[in-house]
C-alpha cells in the first residue's frame, strides 16, 4: 500500500466506486454517534 495519502485515497475511491473519499466515524465524543449512524443510512461509508 502506498503511503501517499492522495494515491490511499484514489485506490479506495476506485474500489468502491465513489468520486470523493468521505468516510466518518464516531471519534471519542466528536461528534454524537446518532450523526454517524444518520450518514451512513444516507448512503456514506
């Protein structure tokens, strides 16, 4: 695996077939995990 983030971030966005790659995950109290789940019911990884 490259340790180039763009080149990271193209591969993932070819693998799944996506044009941006946005991702999130529930962080420590960053934000609330009913965001996180609402994002993912939209469709986000």
């Amino acid at each position: 695996m490259s340790e180039n983030p763009l080149e990271r971030a193209k591969a993932f966005c070819e693998t799944y077939s996506l044009q941006l790659p946005i991702m999130v995950a529930p962080m420590a109290g960053a934000w609330p995990t009913a965001l996180s789940i609402a994002v993912a019911n939209a469709g986000a990884i």
